[in-house]
C-alpha cells in the first residue's frame, strides 16, 4: 500500500476548500472595505455596506475579518486606495454593456479589460454611448408564498415602489435607488 494516505488525501481536499472560501472572503473583505469608506461603518446608515455583510454572512466569513474590513475601509487600519470606474462596452453582436469595477490600480484594469472585451469580439464604447441605454433601478423578490398578492402591492406603493409585477415565481417590486430601503423594509 505504498503511496496511499488518507491524511494526505484530505489535506488535498481541505487545502483546496480553503483556497476557495479564501478567494471569495478576500473579495468580500475589499467589498466591505468599499462599501465603508464611501458611506461610513455603520450598518444602520449605510446600506450597501448592509448588502456586503449579509453576503460576508452568509459565505460564513469569521466576524473579525468583517471587523478588519471595516476598519481598514473607515480609517482604522492598513489603507489601500480603492477607486470606482465605469466601463461602457459593445460587446459581440452589438450588446451594450455598462461594467463597473472597483480597482487599486486603474491602469492595470483598463488593460486587462480591453484585453478581454478585444478577445470576445467587443469594442469600448465613447462615454456615455452606453449608459444612456441603463437606468438605474432598484429591484425587490418576495416569494409568492409569503404574502397574498394585494396586501403586498398595497404596502409597497405605499412605502414608495415605481412598479408592482406578479411572476410566476413570486412577486417583483421597482424602486429608485434612494428609496430602496424604504420599500424593502
């Protein structure tokens, strides 16, 4: 039995594990880091820092590595410049895309990004050829079985939604972007 061993075969397995949940709270940690320093630590006032850490949540990322994140994105610990750009993109067949990504070093990203639009057979667009096409709206997925399909429209164009759509896998809610968090409470 030469060359069989169960510890190293779950090392294997367990090193491989790790080195995806250490990509994804990676990603999440300079999401969060974003999301804090653009609209502050707190939770309450900030809600795309609340989106960030219900997904930080639910990947099952460590409390202290969503503390850290925080820090560093507010002031209190290691600081890295994170910027937000803006790519508009016609992609194969004439599609309009509008990419945003958030990058420590923008001119590393914009290269990367004509590399791969270039290799898919799409071009980058003048600014605001495309965003032109896009609005930006906020959209709300309530299961059918929740709720009952009036009482539900009911409570949210009260609290403010644009527009109310019943689907066949639930019910779909529209609203601005200012008024997201109204409506979803």
């Amino acid at each position: 039995m030469a060359g069989h061993s169960k510890w190293a075969k779950v090392k294997h397995f367990k090193g491989a594990i790790d080195a995806k949940r250490g990509k994804i709270f990676s990603k999440l940690s300079k999401e969060i880091s974003i999301a804090a320093k653009l609209g502050g630590g707190d939770p309450d006032m900030n809600p795309r820092l609340r989106m960030v850490l219900l997904k930080s949540r639910a990947a099952n990322m460590p409390g202290e590595n969503i503390e850290r994140a925080i820090k560093k994105g507010t002031g209190g610990g290691e600081t890295a410049v994170f910027e937000d750009l803006t790519y508009e993109i016609y992609g194969p067949q004439g599609v309009a895309l509008l990419v945003e990504v958030s990058t420590d070093n923008r001119n590393r990203t914009a290269s990367e990004i004509r590399s791969i639009v270039t290799k898919n057979g799409g071009t980058i667009a003048t600014a605001g050829s495309v965003a032109r096409l896009f609005h930006r709206k906020g959209q709300i997925i309530v299961p059918r079985e929740s709720i009952g399909e009036d009482q539900l429209m009911e409570v949210a164009l009260e609290a403010g939604a644009e527009d109310f759509k019943a689907e066949p896998q639930g019910y779909e809610i529209i609203t601005e972007p200012g008024r997201f968090e109204v409506v979803h409470k």
